[in-house]
C-alpha cells in the first residue's frame, strides 16, 4: 500500500500545480501501523513532486494505545511535528462502553509520555453527549484535559449513524440517543470552560492556544485547495472535488497501471455557494459577505434578509464588519442554518 500511496503521490503532482504546501495530514484511517521505513519513503516522495513550506504543519494522527516514547521519537524524527490523538474521554466506564481500544490508564499513560517528549503542537479530541455520561464525569474530563494544557482541543457531539455498532444497538433498543438539551448543555459547558482556560473557540469543534489554530483543519474551512492521497481520500483544487475509490483492492489495481483512482464532480456556482457557507459559519470569523459577493456572485444580505433577520432577533447571529458570524447559540446550530441558506441547483 505504500508502494501505492507514492506511485499516486507522484501521478498527482500537477493537482494544485506550484502551490506551496502549508500543511500534511497523516490520518482518516490507521498511520499508526506505518513503520519508520514506511515515513521515510512517503516523505521522500513529497518532497520530490512538491514544494513543502518550512513551517509546514505536519500532524500525525494516533490513538492513546498507539503511543509509546519510541515511536514519538520515530515521528518526531522523521517529520512530525503535530499529534493529533483520539482520547475521547477518561472515563474507564465510557471506554469500555464506546469500545474503545485504549483504558483509561493508557490515556493518561500516553499523555505523559507527550508531554515528556520533544512534541509542543498537539492535539487532543473529546466527545460529548454520551448516554452514559452524566454532567459530573462531562466537568471531570474537561478539568482532566486542560490539566494537561494541549495547545488544540477537538471536541464533538456523539451521532448515531446506521450501519454502526450504535445504530444497530439503538435499532434493537438497547440504545436511547442522549437528549438535545443534554447535549447542547454539555456544548455551552465546554465552550465556556475552555474559554476559561484561555482557548479560542474558533470553530463549532475546535479550540486553541493563541498560535495554535490547525493549519489543516483552517484550510478547509477557508475553501484552500488541498490534495488526499490513499483510498477514499478526496481533493478539491478550488473549483471541483476529486474523490478516489474506496476499495482496497481496486485502488491498488488502478495504480498499478498507473491511472490515478479518481472521479470527479464539478461543483456548480450554487455548490460552491452552498459549501462556503457551511464551513465559514462553523468558525468565529464567519461569513465574509463582501467575498461571497465579489467572488462567488451571491448578494447574501439582499437575498436572505428575512431569513438573517429572524437569526438576529433569536439571538442567532451578528454583523460584524463585512462578516456574518453565528453566536454560541447559533453555532450550536451551524449545519442547520447554513442549510436553511442553501441554494438550490
């Protein structure tokens, strides 16, 4: 597979043309299992068919059971200079009952072991909204995290979704989704606890130290091209998105004759729209109606005035300068609003 993976790192050198690469992102599947030969030969091929920023971020991402002081020392010389690791939460209850495969002993374990290392940019996810969870173990976890003091925080709401373990055990009733009162009072505790502790909430899921916004995870919400690579993965040159084939097997065929295992699906005016305003009213700096009008042709404020101005008297959102921002009430419902401006192809 990492034959493969460089074979099309090399295929798809033309895809953002000179761009300089400001970010690499090691994840959306299991990197833990690449070994030091593996990242060397992946990192060779970057930097043969692109040009890589001196300050690029370049994340590694890793559960707590994955972590040991010499691997943190493999990724960190060889690269890496960000951690991005699934802790979840503390509570040995809940892991077990989210079938996690790391205790609680491994989560502080690895969190020691980090802190111990030459790593300074990392990252830590949470979920909340757990069934099981009460509001007690929710204020236990958040004191545990910023004990530590990570630089990122990422911290999303449990969803249920067919097909998964959850959706079958909630299928059989053996499973009550936790309430959205419950959920969203979990929401406002996080955000203002992280606060607090000196976190920008700088979008619905993410919090940061002053310097520490993800690089890889800003690109997206700011519309930047950037290229996947691997099966499944998906692209976006700033106009279309590619995405490859999410069979193992196939995508190895592909490469092997040396054809790039790809479709793509070129976006419409009202896409890219619609996508603009689902990721810009996640984060704090929010829509920027001036770029929306001179560089996708949509007149915001003209066109979804009663709209906006029911948001405003229920407290949903602000004009700020030339930019629409969601408030905490409202970005608890980012998704949400941001479809109800969708346009329709």
């Amino acid at each position: 597979m990492v034959e493969a993976i460089c074979k099309e790192i090399a295929l798809q050198q033309d895809y953002l043309g000179e761009e300089l690469i400001e970010s690499i992102y090691f994840g959306g599947g299991t990197p833990s299992v690449l070994e030091e030969n593996h990242l060397k030969s992946i990192f060779k091929t970057v930097h043969q068919h692109h040009k890589i920023s001196p300050n690029a971020e370049i994340t590694f991402e890793a559960n707590p059971d994955d972590i040991t002081p010499e691997k943190l020392e493999i990724l960190f010389q060889n690269g890496i200079n960000r951690l991005s690791v699934g802790i979840q939460s503390f509570d040995e209850e809940i892991l077990k009952w989210m079938n996690r495969a790391h205790n609680s002993k491994e989560a502080f374990q690895c969190l020691e072991w980090i802190k111990e290392s030459e790593f300074n940019n990392f990252s830590l996810d949470l979920i909340y909204g757990i069934p099981i969870s009460t509001h007690e173990t929710w204020e236990k976890d958040l004191k545990t995290l910023v004990d530590f003091q990570p630089p990122h925080i990422s911290s999303y709401c449990l969803t249920i979704e067919p097909n998964t373990v959850f959706g079958r055990w909630q299928q059989k009733g053996k499973l009550n989704e936790a309430s959205e009162d419950y959920a969203s009072d979990q929401f406002y505790h996080l955000s203002e606890y992280l606060r607090k502790a000196d976190y920008e909430h700088y979008e619905v899921s993410n919090f940061a130290k002053a310097g520490f916004h993800s690089k890889h995870n800003s690109s997206y919400w700011q519309q930047k091209p950037y290229l996947g690579i691997g099966p499944s993965a998906h692209s976006y040159d700033g106009k279309n998105r590619q995405f490859n084939i999410s069979n193992n097997a196939k995508y190895l065929k592909s490469l092997a004759k040396n054809e790039i295992p790809a479709e793509m699906d070129i976006l419409s005016a009202e896409d890219r729209i619609n996508e603009y305003l689902m990721t810009s009213l996640r984060t704090s700096t929010g829509c920027n109606l001036k770029y929306l009008k001179s560089e996708l042709g949509y007149d915001l404020m003209k066109d979804a005035q009663p709209q906006l101005e029911q948001w405003k008297s229920s407290g949903l959102c602000i004009r700020d300068g030339d930019n629409l921002k969601l408030t905490l009430k409202g970005r608890l419902l980012a998704d949400k609003l941001a479809s109800d401006l969708f346009l329709v192809n």
